[in-house]
C-alpha cells in the first residue's frame, strides 16, 4: 500500500480538538471521493492510499496531483478551526 499524506494545519501544542471540527472532519470524509481528512495528535492531514501492486508512475504522479489540489482546498476550510 502506498499512502500519501498532505499536512492540512496544526493545532497549538496540548489544544484540544475543537468539536466542530471533528464534526467537519466527519462531514468532509463522507463526501470526498478520494483520500479523507484524519487528525492525529494535533496534525489534521489529508491521506489517500493505493495499491503497490496497481500503481505506476503516472497513476501515482495523478494520484500526488489530485491529493495537492485537494488539500490545497481543504486547507482553506481547516484554517478557521486552528484560530479558535
């Protein structure tokens, strides 16, 4: 399996996760078509995953594009939850 990861914010260190943003996270993840939004320790990434097996360098370099572009997006939406 590979797995690619996109850093979308950080909490402060020792800063509890906002429960609004976990209910987003859940939001996001129900209705994005590749990859989901996880949020370990106080990192919130973007990760998708595929198959070794079934992957070349053009599927991958797809792959690394579409991550980028979506991260790049959901940024935008994570930035006002890391203000609070």
């Amino acid at each position: 399996v590979i797995q690619l990861y996109f850093l979308l914010g950080q909490l402060p260190k020792g800063a509890q996760v906002p429960a609004a943003l976990i209910k987003q996270v859940a939001e996001w993840n129900a209705n994005l078509t590749l990859g989901k939004v996880v949020i370990i320790s106080n990192v919130i990434l973007y990760t998708s995953s595929s198959w070794l097996s079934r992957t070349d360098a053009d599927t991958l370099a797809v792959d690394a594009v579409v991550g980028h572009y979506a991260s790049k997006d959901l940024r935008k939406n994570v930035e006002p939850y890391l203000k609070q």
